[in-house]
C-alpha cells in the first residue's frame, strides 16, 4: 500500500464528538467527514469491523461493513497504533455509538513495534519517560499535564504583558557563570577560543536591561545547572524570571500571589486544590513570615544572627542538621530553617528576610542588620521561587562578588565570579527594582498534581539506557 505525502483532514474527533455527540441511535447524517489519527482499538464481527480512532483532541469510532469499505480485509487486519486517513459520513451505531463510517480509507504511517493498549498503558516509569512518543497515547493523563503546561506558558505570558512587561531574550552562553548559585556546565567555542557555560538563570542579564531603560521585562528562560535528579530536580528546567523597576520585594509577593492564583483558576477553575492528598488553597493574600519566625514555629527554638555561632552550631546539630567548618551565621541559620521547616510548610506562605551571607544579590533589609530583603514563595512544602529587593549598589555587589569567588576558589562549585561588565552596568545606576524568578516546572506539577518533576517535562534527563 502506498503511502501518501499528506492528507486532507476536515474535521477533529472533539468537535465530532461537540457537534453530534447526542444523536439519536441509528441515525445518518448525510455529513462526509476526513478525519485521521492512530487505530488504538479494534474488533472484528464477522462482515463488520469497528476501530477507535485517536488523533489529538479524542477519539471517534470508525464503522466500517465489509459490503461497502474499499480493502476491508486490509482494514480489519490493521495494527493497533498504526496512522490512518479515512473519509465517510458522520452516523450513529444501532447502540447509538458516534461514527464515522469508512467509506474511503489510507494508511498514513504503519507501527513497526508492538503498540501497548490504551487500556493498560506503558507499566515500565523509566519507559514512559524515555519513550514519551508512546507514553502520550496510551498512559492516562499525560497529553492533559503536556497541553496544562502549555497553557500555564502561554497564559503567563498574556498576563505578563497586560501588566507592561515585555518579553526578551537574553544570552545562554555565559562567559561568567553568575546569577545563581550553582554548578553550570561548560563548553568551548572554537572559533573564539572561549570557555563559555550554560547559564544558572538569566538574572545578571535582565538587570543589565532595566539599566538599559526597559522597566519590566521578564524571559521565560530555559537554564541549566549541574546538580542531581530528584522529583524536583532536573538539569534543565524552565524559569520565569522578570524585573520591575521602582518596585521592592512587597511588590513581587503581590505579583507572584495574583499570578498563581490567576492560572489556578484558569487551569483549574479554582484556588482552592487538592494536592497530594491535602487542601490547598491559593487564594490570595498569601502569609507573610519571617524565616526566623517559622524555624521558632517548628523547631521551639529563637535564633538570630546575633545568637553565637557556637551556640547555633549546637542547635543545628540537636536537630540532626549537618554543619562544616567556616559557616558563618547567616549559613547556619539558612540550613536549620531549610532541614527543619521548610518541608513542613504546606502554605502557601512567603519566607521572609534571609541573612545577607547566603543572599549575595538582594539589597540589604532597611531595617535588619545582616538580613536582605528577599523572599522564597513556599507552598506544598516546596520552594516555588525566589524574589529580592535589587541590590544596586556596585561598591557592595563588588564586596559579594569578591566574597562569592574568595569561595569559589576555596572549592566552593556553586559560588559566584565577580562580573565586571555586570559591575559597570550597575555603575550605570539600576533604579529601585523588584525581581522574581519562579520555577516553572514546579508550577505545573502544583496545578496538575504531578508529585515528580518528570511527568511535568516532556523529555526529563535520564540516566543512559541499559541496551
């Protein structure tokens, strides 16, 4: 059988199904249709032969009798998952079953692998993942999570854009690792001799244009960074990251608060969801806490930066929190918080003011000494982003960048290099700005109860196949 090099296709299997879902049994429509798809069901009754077609939108039955179907034996002998293009009126079975009977039909593309059943789907995880083209058709949920992220993208950006921001893009290749603190992956160019890395987040890059004039700009951005897997963890993810000039910290949460609750409701048709089990609800106003305010919560226990580093030490270790040698105290009380509390946050809730020593882009708290005015949105016990009032002061990003590489030099992989383009864009003046960055991925599982990073991304990183 030849295969065609395309194929007319005049109607879909939903708006079949929305046009003529409620015909009476038996009824004929006089209406020809194309329609094509994967056969994912098929049966043989004696001079009939029904199949189910499957193409992007749903399913339709095909109804094919023996009299009337050009090569019915061919028809009745397809392979389920194999593409066909079949033209024919629009009827109903005597069951009353939606059809389109086969009146004309093509083979587009045949399967050479055994196709699973729609019915019991891919049971192997790590071959869902790693063959997403099958695990589409056949496992329940998944071409729904792959068009919630699309529309969670595509709705972010809409309500982004009516809000003033503009959408830009800024490099992947970075000369400097910075913007984040984390192990980037490395590469050479040729050409100029270069070793460049993959960027951690676009941050530097964005700020540079606020310096530049363009007051809200945001890059849905795919970044990378050289870390394990884990259910929330993937090598490359998608980040929205945005700036807004004249604004602080307190703006952002308002944004990130209205935006979630935003495509909840779109996506959901609701703030108030069910996650993993356990109520959720996002309606805004989200809680505003400290972070030494939640450590005292779970843990029963006051610290501060002023609380002797010994004495923190000794906390950190009556609660089964890991230390190392040369953490000051704005370290020690980041990982108490991040191994007691963090996890135990259902939220959602934002955790404000974090020390200085761990927050090296965020300006400095105006009215706590050696915190910074930056928050994580925590909502499901999960970090759902980071957000800062913007340090703008090139003199004191100059003294954290060169406290970052007095680290990095030290063997610290995730600290940061001193920019010193960056340094003389902000010499240039940055204004007051708010920025925010929000993992994306971690998003979508949120709105559509995925409990793993890797139902949320098409392709996740995997370890190598075992052939």
């Amino acid at each position: 059988m030849t295969v065609p090099y395309r194929y007319e296709v005049t109607r879909t299997a939903a708006s079949l199904q929305e046009q003529f879902g409620d015909l009476e049994p038996g009824t004929e429509t006089a209406t020809e249709v194309a329609v094509a798809g994967r056969v994912m069901l098929r049966r043989v009754q004696g001079k009939l032969a029904f199949a189910t077609l499957q193409d992007g939108s749903g399913r339709v039955q095909l109804f094919a009798p023996s009299a009337t179907t050009p090569g019915f034996d061919d028809f009745a002998g397809l392979s389920i998952g194999d593409w066909v293009g079949v033209t024919g009126e629009v009827m109903t079975t005597r069951r009353g079953e939606l059809s389109v009977r086969v009146d004309a039909w093509e083979l587009l593309a045949a399967t050479r692998r055994s196709f699973p059943d729609k019915w019991h789907g891919l049971a192997d995880v790590d071959t869902r993942y790693r063959q997403r083209y099958v695990d589409l058709w056949v496992s329940e949920g998944v071409r729904e999570t792959a068009l919630a992220r699309a529309r969670v993208l595509s709705l972010t950006r809409r309500w982004l854009e009516a809000r003033a921001f503009v959408e830009v893009e800024t490099p992947v290749f970075h000369p400097i690792p910075g913007g984040a603190p984390a192990r980037p992956f490395t590469t050479h160019h040729h050409a100029l001799d270069l070793d460049l890395s993959l960027r951690v987040a676009p941050e530097l890059y964005l700020k540079r244009l606020v310096v530049g004039g363009l007051e809200r700009v945001f890059e849905l951005a795919r970044v990378f960074r050289n870390e394990g897997l884990s259910t929330r963890h993937n090598p490359e993810f998608t980040m929205l990251e945005l700036y807004q000039a004249y604004a602080d910290y307190t703006d952002m949460m308002v944004l990130v608060e209205e935006l979630v609750a935003h495509l909840a409701t779109e996506v959901c048709g609701t703030t108030e969801l069910t996650y993993d089990g356990r109520a959720l609800d996002l309606t805004p106003p989200w809680r505003r806490a400290t972070m030494l305010e939640l450590i005292e919560e779970h843990t029963g226990v006051w610290v501060e930066l002023a609380t002797p580093v010994d004495e923190l030490r000794r906390v950190c270790e009556s609660h089964g929190v890991g230390v190392e040698p040369g953490w000051g105290p704005g370290k020690l009380v980041l990982e108490l918080y991040e191994k007691t509390t963090e996890a135990e946050l259902w939220g959602p809730v934002f955790v404000c003011d974090y020390p200085q020593e761990v927050s090296p882009l965020a300006r400095d708290h105006r009215s706590q000494p050696g915190m910074v005015e930056r928050f994580e949105p925590i909502v499901a016990g999960r970090e759902l982003g980071n957000a800062f009032s913007e340090l703008a002061d090139p003199a004191e990003q100059r003294r954290r960048f060169e406290e970052q590489a007095e680290q990095r030099a030290g063997g610290g992989a995730e600290a940061m290099a001193v920019d010193e383009d960056y340094l003389r864009a902000l010499e240039y003046g940055l204004p007051p700005t708010g920025g925010l960055g929000i993992g994306m991925d971690r998003l979508v599982m949120l709105l559509t109860g995925a409990t793993t990073i890797r139902d949320v991304i098409l392709f996740p990183t995997l370890r190598p196949e075992q052939v």
